[in-house]
C-alpha cells in the first residue's frame, strides 16, 4: 500500500526538519501515540493504540530514523506487532522545500504493510484508514511545529 | 470464535445509557442488533469492556409519520423498514434499500441506528440518508443535538459522533416523485461493489428536484451535489444521465479490495448509477 | 411362475432395493436436530483445546513465553513444539510422504500455522490463553508464487535442507519438491512438432477450499485406567487414523478406539490429520481427562486442506480437420508448506494423468512439479477423486481453445475425438485402463435435450445484436464432456502410506431375519444407511428397512480406507454385495436342507429359495436366518454372518455430459445461469433420488469454484478470504435449477455395475460453467482467461477484448 | 467476570440460568441447555446453521448473547415437534431430500418455519430470498426450496379442508 500527499507548513526548512527528529513532536503527532522511548538518536521504541471504530489494536514498534539529506530529506522505517490483531511495517520517505513566503512543502511518500487479522478482516477498509491516519499525523505534526515555534 | 469478557449494561432509559458511557468512557460501547460489533468482538478486533444494549430503552423502536415529517427511532431494524405500511406509503425506497442488505435473520436483528451510526462505508442506510438529507438526533451530556447526515461521515468508523452520545433517531421528509437503491453485490448479503440511491421528482417532462448518493464507493458515503445539479431541468434523458453519472463519478474514491480493483469499481459505480436514475426517472 | 403377478412386484417394492428412490433413514434424526457431531459430545471433565497461530507466513519463531497464559486461572497446559519433541511428536508424517511441523518448530512457514496448543477449562478461559501466550518473531521474505519459489534463493524448509531427494525422486531445488512424469515424453514431442495444428495455453486452476459447514474437530480420551485412548473426530477415514495415532503413539492398535460420528461435509477437507487431532491426543494423554477441540472457520480456511493451485501448461495436437494426435501436459503445483496432498503413495499428483479425458489420444506426456510456498499445505481432494477435477479442467478448456485453433464447433470436435464404445476396455495414452463407456449416445442426448443447434443460432443472434448496440449481455453455451476415474483402489497400485486401499463389509444376519451391516467407510451426507441397505435387500432379500448400517466405529466396524475420491459404491459398495453373496451363498445351502432337495435345486428369488421349478415349496430368508440360528444343520455352523474385503481389480469411469447456458452482463461482469442441463453415467443407479441430490449439490459447489470462491494470498501471505464473507458459498438465491438425466453403462468389474457419483458434478460442473464464459466471448476473440469467473474477472476479460468502448 | 442471572423460556419451558455476559446463545442452547440441534456454521452471522426462533423472529444465535435474550421465548428445532407427530417441514425434507449430511437442516427447517408464517403461500424466487441467510454446502437447494413449497402446499391443503 502506497500512500503520498504534501502539506504546507508556515515554518522555516530547520525548524520542520529539526521537529522531524524530535521525540516529544512525533509522540504528540502520531495518532494514538502513547509512548515514544529514544533508545538513540535514530533508535526509537514506539507504543501506539490504533483505535478505528470497534477495532483498537495496541502496538509496539521500533522505528528507525534516518536523516538521510537535511534539511531536504529524512526517511524512516517502522515495523509494529499489534498481538492478536497483526502487525505492521512500513516506512517514509518525507522531502521539504523552502517556499519563497518562509513557508516549507512537505512532501511524503509512504508505504505500509499489514499482516494478520487487520489484513485478513480489515482490508476494505486499511487504504482509506492509512491515509487518513497520515493525514492526521501530518496535520498534527504541523500544529505542534508552530505550538513550539510560538512557544 | 469467543469474544473477550465484558460487562453487560441494559438501562432502561436513555440518561442512564449516556452516564454509563460517561463513567466508562472508552471502554464503553452501545449495542443495538449487534450484527456488525458481535461479529467484531468474536475475532477479537474489538475490544469493549462495558456492552450498553439499548434494546430496553422506551421510543427508540417507534415510526412516526407526522404530515410529511418521518421520524423513525435508532433501534427500529431493517424488518420493521420492510414490513411498515406508512413507510411504504411516504418512503418507499427505505424498503427497497432494507431488502438489499443481509438477509432474514440479519434484516430482523439490524437496526437503522446502528446502520448509520457504525459509520461502516459498506453500510447501506448511510448512503440512503445521504440522498434523503436525513437528520441524525445525538443525544449527550448537554442534551439532544441533530446533524445533518450529509455533515456526519468523516472517515471510515469516524463520525459526528462523540464517545459520549448515542444515536437515538433519524428524521426526513416524506419521499415525492421516483426513487431507486441499486445495489451491485458479489452475492446476496453482501456489502455493495457499488449502490446508489437515487430520488427524482417531476414537472411537466423535466426533473424538478433530484438527489443522487452512493455507497462503497469512499469511505464515506458519498451525495454528490454536482450529479443532482446535472439533473435538473433536464428531461433525464440519455446525454442527462450520462451527465449525472459522470459527475457523480468524479466524487467518489474507491479503493481496491476483494471485490475488484478501483477501474472496475469505478465503471460498475457509473453502470449502477446510470441504472438507479433512469429507474427512479420512470417511477417519478 | 409368474414374473408379472402382483405377488412378485409387492415382494420387490417390500424390499426397497436397488434401483428405488428410497427415502433416506438418516433424515429422522436429522430433521429434528439429533444428528451426533463432534460438537456435540460433552464428556465428564471435558477440556478444551485453542491454537496460537501464526500471523506471519513466514517468520522465525525467536521465543515462545506461555507464562501469563497458564498463570490464567483455568488454563491446565500450554504445549509448544518444546513439549512434543521428547515424545517425537513435534512433526507428524503427512499423507504425501512429507512431514509436517505439529506446531511450529522454531519458524512458521505459513499464516495460520500451529504454534502453540492451550488447553483449559473451558473454550472461552482457552480463547483468552492463547491471546496471553506471547510469541516473538522475526519476519522472513514471503514466498507465495510457485515459479518464484523455484528460482528465490530462500530456502522455506530448512529442515530439508541439503536433501536432493524426497519420497517421489529427486528434488532440484530447496523449494521443489518432485518432478513426476508419465507418457512418452520424446514421442509426444515429435508429434508436436510435426502436428498441422497446436494449441498451446496456460490453464490455472486456482487455489480454494472444500469448507464443508461443520469445521474439524476432535475429542480425544484417554483412559489411564484401560490404556485405551478414545478418539472422536471428523475423519473420512477413521481407520487409517487409528494406524496412524498407533504408530505415532506406540500406543497398540487395539487400544485405541476411533470413531467418527455423524459428519457435517466433507468433500475432503477431513481426509487429512491435522495439528489439532494430534494435540488433542497428547493433551488428553498429559492431563489425563478428554480434550475437545474444534477449530473456528477462519482456521479452517486459512489452515487445513486447501485444493488445486495447478498451474497446467498446455499442448494439443490435431490435424486440421480435428483429429486431436497428441496431448502435452507441464503443471506447477503450489503445495505450501508441507507436501500434505491427499493422494495414493504412488501416485504424488493423483490421477492427473486421466488428463486425456474422454478422447481417444494416440500419444500423450505429463509432468509434474510439486512447489513449496508459504501458504497452508494440504492438497486434497475437494468433491473429486485425486486431481481429477484439476485434469478434467484442463482438458476440457484445452479443447476449447482446440476448437479456437481450428475454427470448429466444440461439441463437434469433442464428438470426432471420443473414445468410440466398441474401444471399450481402452487402455490410454497415460496408462489408464477405461472399464466401460458410451460416450456418443451420451453426447448425443444432451445435444438433443438442450437443442444445442438452437442454442448456437440463438447466440449468433445475440452476438449481431451486442455489435448492433442492442444489448449489453451475451450469452455463452457451457460445453463439458468428463470421465472420471475412481474407486481407489486396486491394491497393487493404490496405497496411503502403505495401507492398501481395498474396502470392507461385514454383515449379520439376525435370527428373525433382519440385519446389521458394517463397512470401513462413513457417510459426510451421501446417505450410506440408506443405499448400502439397498445393496443388501436386492443381494440378500431382506428388506432395507430391516437392515441397519453401521460406519465409522473401528472397534466393530471391519477395517476400511474410508470415505472419499468417490470410493464408497465402488469399492465399499462391492464388498457390501460380494459380503452378500457369501450370506445368500449360505442361505441357500440352508433352504436346500429345509426344503429336503439338492443345493443346486434352489434357486434365489427375490427374498427367498424356490425349488426349481415348483414355485410354492420355498423358504424365505427369514425362515432361512430362524432356521440358521436354531436348526442342528448337518454339516453346517450355527449363525448366517459374512465378511468381505473387497480389493477392486480396476477403477471405475463414470461419465458424463453437461451443458451450461449462461447470459453474462460485459458492463457490471454479471452472471445468470439460464440452463443446466447434467446428464450422469455412473453404471448401475442404486438410488435414483441420492443421485439427483448428489449431482444438485456437485453442481452447486462447482458453480462456487467457477464463479468466484477462491482461497486468495497478498503477497505478504495473508490469507484475504478468511470467513464468509469473502470467501464465495452461494446461497439458495444464486443457485439455479439443474435438469438431471443419465444413461447407463454398467461397470463390468463391479459386482453390482456401480460406478461412483459424488464428484462427477463437480468434476464436470467446473468445465461446464467456464466454458461457459470463455464461449460467451469466444466470437470477440478471448481464448482463455483465469478463474475464478467473479463479476472484476469477467469485466476485464470484456474491457481488455475492447467491450467497453 | 460476574454472572448474570437471565431467564428464558426455551420450548415452551421456563429456564433460569447464570451466564457470563460474553457467552453467545448458540453455546447456552448447546452446552447448558443440551440442545444441540443448532449448529455453529460460520461464527461471522452468514451461514445460519445456528438460526433458532426468537419472539416470532428468525435469529442468528451465534450473533446473540445469552444476556440478550433475557425474558425471550426461544424455539429451536427440538420445540418443532415430537418424534411420534413430525412437523410437515420435517417430514417434506425427508420426502423431497431436502438434506445430505444434516449440519445447516436445523437452522434451515427453523428458518422456513418462520418464512411460511409470515408468508404461507411463497413463491419458488420467495423461498429462494427468504432463505438466503442460510448456507447449505450438500443439496444445491433446489430440493430445499421443492421440501419449503411442498410443505406450504400441504399447511394451506390441510387449512382449506378444515374451513
């Protein structure tokens, strides 16, 4: 599953890539996101509730960061066991462009993985739910950007 | 296939229903014919501790047909739709739409609420209250509060809905004129490849009023405005509801699944609703 | 006397024997919901079993931690692989002659695989244990295309590792598991290449499930007290399961009780062993009290006996007028994870190679390559003799495209290349010996019946109209003419892990002259208890309402390979008349002495011994049984009791011809079936009403196979059509009326001409149904395309032929 | 998990019980009741094998609760008739061999039940929708559905000669 979409956020290049990096952002950020334990700059432990409709599904997860090109460029992969329900892995690669108004272009490219029950049950309905969980990252990722550059 | 132990709640009235989903927030969860959730709960993809069956609360089984306004309570089931002479009379695709979802045993035991509430898009009700621009009354905390049901589907499960409120009834106007619910399926029972609600109204030869919805098509269900507007005072003829359907298209977003890849779903969308309008053309 | 007095006809309707569309004596329990399935078997103390499965199709398992699991009140164990292993029952032979992980031995090699076994209290404490039981993995490249795990360097079995040779030959991969071959490879290439004509095509067969409505299960008790292990379970072949767990147990063979009680459909899907019987064995054997498990049906779905999943690459020869010279055969078949096929020891891909079908061919080659993949193992015979149904396909569309290849009608080409009658005995290019047949007449009548020349100027009317724009729906004519081959078998060729596959009857006749009957078979539906009585009142003449027949219990039932591959009628049903024989044999010595004349002085009619010639002095066989039990007979033992073991000496070769008339919508890919017309050849008719039911429900489940029901994998290995809901049954509305007819071609082997008919509708009703739908585009070009025809797959077959504007 | 105290009237006879909310009528009617004539099928509400008559409606008991159908009147195929005085469904699947291996014949027979009350004179096509919540893997349905209209034949036959 292939999913890919930009979001304009009113903050300078560093900033956004800086948050990219930053644990307590992303915790904020990634939806259901209980805990989010740094094991090394790149080393992250995750601990996500997935909750769609009837389905929760708790996860944990590794997820390895990789600032490949910054400020341009960052990549990340992940890989989630959710018990009973399945799994999940996946990554993203995500681009930033300086706008000419101090605004930066986000740009991602992800992909994910499902297995197990989630996939066997739920696959009519995992498309839309991931976009729809990376549209709320982003969007979340983009306000907690200007909550700290307010700050 | 055994669900995961849960506490089982039957208040008898709807204040009761809203404090215990107060008190138990998230963990808590409202039952009504039970046939999308208990299948849920069996394969452990949902994990509720406190069950509220709202079976035993008073009003939520009623029809009511006041002049032109149908009011009908979130526990009345799809059975109730087919059987009821009133509807028959004032809305009839209600019972055109409730034939083409299950079967017998589901039809006794599914209810409209939780047919629109679940916020299921392979559910059939939701793409029918779009085309009705049905009301959804929430009841919470702070009282009763209605959304229209073209503003109540967010995501696939994400709705209007609060955790804190439950869905107690549905209102709309009384139908006028032709109507369609064509539903394309792998096999009775099951959910839509594509369905579309159509609604058309008549003056003189040209469409007067029209609404067009669809199901399983998004994940949500999808009005499209633009296809109605395509209708209008045209004479439903071939270029019209080429017109239509093409605008209707351009408002969905299909996803592949077991039931085919999104190019097939999208040319059997354009077939389905291409049929709905012209039947609901030579009933209006 | 009189063949035609009164007398005579009321002594025959009096017996109910073969030939009358007796009504079944299963039913009366039945219809009141006292049918006896595993289910429903409640013992004292009784635990029950749950599995911890596997997510991944393909993972190391790095560690197994059962510690909150059995700290869950009312959980009593938690067996891994650890715990089997001591007792060597961490794998288990399969059928096939490969071996099988019980639960997973340090990887799991598919999505649903076995991996640990709780056992509790109750079924919902077992269902709460499993999702307590923690298991860490570590995901492995998934492999599900066969010709991809041909070439990937991932070597699934590791534990075969090394190995370049498996119980059918060498292997030439880490991921092959055979090479098996049959025919005259070189001829049948020289043919090829010098043939006027060649089709050449790839016919898949894909993967499904026979998914009978009652899932597997078993309950197993072991009596400490005894030594005896009692086990109840879905088993089609409740015997060779008693071999089986003896030889894996060490526990002696009388010791051990198997039985299979009433069984809610089979079609093959309970002639394997699975994980869960072997567990429940062990658990009982651990915790000293019975054990029941029962799988859910996303486990029998995604877990135990898928079928087909042949890739089938085609060539035919003809000259040009359509005389077929010769047949080219190359299969992948995707087995999983473990070679668990459902198939006699000899023979690795089944009888394959009937794959010649109902055609005379000069010269013919087949070979197999059997694949390891990641996906369930299993391999059986779903609703047919061993993949039979996957080379009745492939002929039966070979032809077809044949036909497209030389511009002929298909019925036309089928009919210029049938074996002819006066051919019969036929010995095929593969090797088969065909018993018996007429194929012409049977051609011929359903021609007739459906008025096929109709059918054709009506489609061409259609076709015009479709190109004029005056329709969206075209209609396809179904053409299928099939041989089947069972009754497994003569013993020199058919064994399952060295157990021959004769089959038995053993009858007792009681004083007052009424009768028990036990066979080495059991009924899934096909109502034993009603036809083999009908078998017994004919040969033994006593009625069939006084006969009870008894299966599936192998501490009183005779030993016997069991029920599928249409073995019952005849192989089963030939021990019953043989068995029969001995008695009336008997019987007639008996009536010679009462009736104070010589034994060959006696004649048998009907339901009893006459003296030749002097039709009032007889005895009946109910004096007869009196008399046998209660008369000092000179020379004579007391008691009229009989045994056979019946070993056939050929298979048999039911035929038959269907024709399916089909409208297809080129917009939404929907179907309607207009017309179905099954005309069945299976010999001797023992029951006309269990006939029609048996072709009914063939059809039905051909019609699913055909039309959509598939056991489908994305490339992670997940199985994506794990209940209901995605995985095709059709229901009473999608079903339409079948017209049933037949002709009858007595088998010349069998003792009573019977031939076997449970799979023939589905053996026939696949081809039948998507031939249908590849002749409703044939005149727009299509040759062949996949099933199953589901409404996405019969669109595109349109929207690529350009029907779509 | 606390119990619940239900009662049910299963056959005509009152039964009081003690149930864990999470326990599904299917496995109360089988396993406490020792009614074992409905089956479980497919566990996900497609099958029926499990159909039993609940207040005057068909239902799935595998997609029930026993907590549910506190105070209901519950009729399975056990409550269909005795073995001396068969119901005519009964005996019209056994005459039209309306059955093969007996798994889905329970819920099947029940379902029809309740189809002739609401509609005692069907139609081939309405025998076909009306019990198509109800999978049958063995007969192909057509003797099912000649068993169903057989059956209505003989109710509304017998109905016309006692009028």
């Amino acid at each position: 599953m292939d999913l890919q979409d930009e979001i304009l956020i009113p903050t300078p290049i560093e900033t956004v890539y800086a948050a990219l990096n930053d644990p307590e952002i992303l915790q904020d950020s990634i939806p259901g996101c209980e805990e989010l334990i740094k094991h090394s700059d790149t080393e992250l432990e995750a601990k996500v509730t997935l909750k769609i409709g009837p389905v929760k599904a708790r996860f944990n997860g590794n997820v390895t960061l990789n600032p490949e090109d910054p400020p341009r460029r960052f990549s990340l992969t992940g890989e989630g066991s959710g018990g009973a329900a399945g799994f999940a892995k996946g990554g993203a690669t995500v681009e930033l462009e300086q706008q000419p108004d101090g605004q930066t272009l986000l740009r991602y490219q992800a992909r994910a993985e499902i297995g197990g029950k989630l996939a066997q049950l739920g696959s009519r309905l995992i498309q839309g739910t991931a976009k729809k969980l990376a549209a709320k990252f982003f969007s979340n990722f983009s306000e907690a950007v200007q909550v700290r550059e307010n700050s | 296939m055994i669900p995961a132990a849960f506490e089982y709640h039957r208040p008898s009235d709807i204040e009761a229903a809203l404090g215990l989903l107060q008190t138990h927030g998230d963990e808590a969860r409202v039952l009504a014919g039970g046939h999308s959730l208990i299948p849920m709960m069996k394969l452990r993809m949902a994990a509720i501790e406190h069950l509220i069956d709202l079976r035993d609360i008073a009003g939520l089984r009623d029809i009511r047909i006041d002049g032109t306004t149908i009011r009908i309570g979130a526990m009345v089931t799809q059975a109730d739709l087919i059987t009821h002479d009133g509807l028959a009379r004032t809305a009839p695709i209600l019972r055109e739409a409730a034939l083409q979802i299950a079967d017998p045993q589901v039809r006794y035991m599914g209810t409209v609420g939780g047919n629109v509430a679940n916020g299921d898009p392979g559910n059939d009700m939701p793409g029918l209250m779009q085309a009705l621009d049905a009301v959804f009354t929430l009841a919470g905390p702070d009282g009763d509060r209605d959304v229209a049901a073209r503003d109540f589907y967010e995501s696939a499960y994400m709705t209007a809905r609060e955790d804190d409120e439950i869905l107690t009834g549905i209102r709309f106007d009384a139908t006028a004129g032709g109507y369609a619910y064509e539903k394309q399926k792998r096999k009775i029972g099951d959910y839509a490849t594509a369905a579309a609600a159509v609604l058309i109204t008549r003056e003189g030869g040209c469409v007067k009023s029209a609404s067009v919805a669809m199901t399983n098509l998004a994940d949500t269900p999808i009005w499209s405005r633009a296809a109605a507007e395509a209708l209008l005072g045209s004479s439903c003829d071939a270029d019209a509801i080429r017109a239509a359907t093409t605008a209707a298209l351009a408002d969905i977003d299909p996803t592949e699944d077991n039931r085919g890849p999104v190019e097939f779903k999208r040319h059997v969308a354009g077939i389905i609703i291409s049929r709905a309008i012209a039947r609901a053309w030579s009933r209006a | 006397m009189n063949d035609m007095t009164p007398d005579r006809d009321d002594r025959i309707a009096n017996l109910k024997g073969m030939g009358c569309a007796r009504k079944r004596v299963e039913d009366v329990r039945f219809t009141q919901g006292k049918g006896n399935y595993v289910d429903d078997i409640k013992l004292a103390g009784m635990l029950h079993g749950d599995f911890v499965r596997s997510p991944y199709a393909h993972a190391r398992v790095k560690s197994i931690n059962t510690d909150a699991a059995l700290a869950l009140p009312g959980v009593i164990a938690v067996l891994t692989a650890k715990d089997l292993e001591p007792l060597n029952l961490h794998w288990m032979p399969t059928l096939a002659g490969d071996k099988q992980m019980v639960l997973a031995d340090g990887k799991v090699l598919f999505q649903g695989q076995e991996v640990a076994f709780v056992v509790a209290e109750d079924r919902y404490i077992a269902a709460d244990a499993v999702e307590l039981v923690e298991v860490e993995y570590e995901d492995l490249p998934v492999l599900t295309d066969p010709f991809a795990a041909l070439q990937s360097d991932v070597v699934l079995r590791e534990d075969l590792a090394g190995q370049d040779s498996g119980a059918h030959g060498p292997r030439r991969h880490h991921n092959h598991i055979f090479l098996w071959e049959e025919g005259d490879k070189d001829a049948t290439e020289q043919v090829l290449d010098s043939a006027e004509v060649v089709a050449e095509e790839m016919i898949y067969y894909h993967r499904t499930h026979p998914c009978p409505l009652e899932t597997c299960g078993a309950v197993a008790s072991m009596d400490k007290v005894n030594g005896k292990l009692t086990l109840w379970g879905t088993f089609q072949a409740p015997h060779v399961v008693r071999t089986v767990a003896s030889l894996l147990s060490g526990i002696e063979e009388h010791n051990i009780r198997v039985v299979s009680p009433d069984i809610g459909g089979g079609f093959g899907n309970k002639v394997g062993v699975y994980p869960g019987y072997i567990c429940s064995i062990v658990a009982s054997i651990v915790t000293g009290r019975p054990v029941k498990w029962v799988e859910d049906r996303m486990e029998n779905l995604m877990a135990t006996a898928f079928a087909r999943d042949y890739w089938m690459q085609g060539k035919i020869a003809a000259t040009k007028d359509g005389k077929i010279t010769g047949l080219w055969c190359h299969v992948t078949a995707d087995h999983g994870a473990f070679d668990a096929c459902a198939d006699p020891t000899k023979f690795p891909a089944g009888f394959f190679h009937i794959c010649t079908g109902s055609y005379d061919i000069p010269v013919a080659y087949v070979g197999v390559d059997g694949v390891y993949t990641n996906k369930a193992p299993g391999g059986v015979a779903y609703r047919c003799s061993f993949r039979v149904t996957e080379a009745a396909y492939f002929i039966e569309r070979m032809i077809e495209v044949l036909a497209i290849e030389l511009g002929m009608d298909a019925a036309e080409l089928r009919a210029k290349n049938f074996i002819r009658a006066d051919q019969f005995p036929y010995t095929s290019a593969l090797g088969w010996e065909y018993d018996s047949g007429d194929y012409h007449t049977a051609w011929t009548k359903a021609l007739d019946a459906v008025d096929y020349a109709g059918l054709r100027r009506e489609q061409a009317d259609r076709v015009a109209a479709f190109k004029r724009g005056e329709t969206r729906k075209l209609m396809g004519i179904g053409l299928t003419h099939f041989t089947e081959i069972v009754g497994a078998g003569p013993v020199k060729n058919c064994d399952i892990l060295g157990m021959g596959m004769f089959d038995s009857c053993e009858i007792r006749i009681h004083p007052t002259g009424s009768a028990i009957a036990r066979l080495g078979t059991i009924s899934q539906g096909q109502g034993h208890a009603t036809t083999f009585a009908q078998i017994l009142a004919t040969e033994i003449g006593i009625p069939a309402d006084s006969i009870t027949i008894e299966e599936g219990d192998t501490d009183t039932a005779p030993y016997g390979l069991g029920t599928y591959g249409s073995r019952s009628t005849p192989v089963a049903g030939a021990a019953t008349a043989m068995a029969g024989r001995k008695i009336r044999a008997k019987a007639q010595m008996i009536a010679a002495y009462l009736l104070e004349v010589h034994d060959n002085d006696v004649e048998f009619d009907i339901d009893r011994f006459v003296v030749k010639g002097v039709p009032e002095r007889f005895k009946t066989m109910k004096e007869i049984a009196y008399a046998a039990y209660n008369q000092a007979i000179p020379g004579i033992e007391p008691g009229l009791e009989a045994v056979s073991y019946y070993d056939p000496p050929n298979m048999t070769y039911p035929f038959g011809a269907y024709i399916c008339v089909m409208e297809l919508d080129v917009d939404t890919g929907e179907h309607e079936i207009r017309q179905f017309y099954a005309l069945d050849d299976c010999g001797t008719r023992i029951n006309p009403m269990v006939i029609e039911g048996q072709v009914h429900g063939g059809l039905t489940e051909a019609l699913a196979i055909a039309m959509g029901q598939e056991i489908a994998y994305d490339e992670m290995g997940n199985c994506k059509t794990g209940t209901l809901m995605d995985f095709f049954l059709p229901t009473a509305w999608e079903t339409p009326n079948y017209t049933t007819d037949h002709t009858e071609t007595p088998s010349p082997h069998h003792p009573i001409g019977a031939k076997g008919v449970g799979e023939s509708p589905n053996v026939g009703g696949v081809p039948a149904f998507s031939n249908a739908v590849h002749d409703a585009f044939r005149a727009f070009g299509l040759r062949h395309a996949h099933m199953p025809h589901d409404h996405w797959r019969i669109w595109k077959i349109a929207n690529q032929l350009g029907l779509h504007g | 998990m606390p119990k619940t105290a239900i009662k049910l009237n299963v056959n005509g006879k009152a039964e009081d019980l003690l149930v864990e909310p999470r326990e599904l009528l299917i496995y109360v009617l089988r396993e406490k009741l020792n009614l074992t004539g409905p089956h479980v099928g497919c566990e996900t509400s497609h099958c029926g094998a499990c159909t039993v008559e609940i207040d005057g409606k068909s239902v799935k008991s595998c997609t029930m609760f026993a907590v549910q159908a506190d105070g209901a009147e519950i009729t399975t195929i056990e409550g269909l008739s005795t073995p001396d005085n068969l119901h005519v469904l009964q005996r019209m699947f056994r005459e039209h061999h309306g059955l093969q291996c007996g798994y889905c014949t329970p819920g099947m027979i029940m379902r029809a039940h309740r189809l002739l009350q609401e509609n005692p004179n069907p139609t081939e096509e309405d025998v076909r929708f009306g019990i198509a919540g109800n999978l049958c893997r063995c007969t192909g349905y057509q003797n099912i559905v000649k068993s169903i209209l057989a059956a209505a034949a003989e109710i509304n036959a017998a109905q016309e000669a006692a009028e």
